[in-house]
C-alpha cells in the first residue's frame, strides 16, 4: 500500500482529470490541496520530483490544455 503522498498526489490527479476543478480559475493550487486534505508543499515536491513542475504551474497547463 503506497504512503499519504502516493494518495495525495492520486487524489489531486483526480480531482483535475475527472473533478476537472482546474476550470475554476478562483482556485489555487494551494486551494486544491485544501479540498483533498493535503499537504501543498509535500505534494508539490513530489509534482516537482514526477513532472519537473510547480504546482501552480502544473494547474496553468491544465488550464492552457482545456482552451486547445
């Protein structure tokens, strides 16, 4: 069984692939740790470790990708 980042991080996928929540502009990335209960620095590390990104830099391409 995976650690509480390991949830986290699926959670957050989650939320912005299927809650699609990244359509909210009002929400930050630390907005959306809030929601799933995790902790942002934490999360973005690992954000950062898998995807080379910030977190709130991850949510821009999420918004970028939904105009396309």
């Amino acid at each position: 069984m995976g650690n509480k980042i390991d949830y986290e991080y699926a959670a957050f996928e989650a939320l912005m692939d299927e809650g699609r929540v990244f359509t909210d502009e009002s929400l930050s990335f630390n907005d959306i740790c809030a929601l799933i209960g995790a902790d942002a620095q934490a999360l973005e590390q690992k954000i950062a470790e898998e995807l080379g990104c910030l977190g709130d830099e991850l949510l821009e391409v999420y918004r970028n990708q939904s105009l396309l």
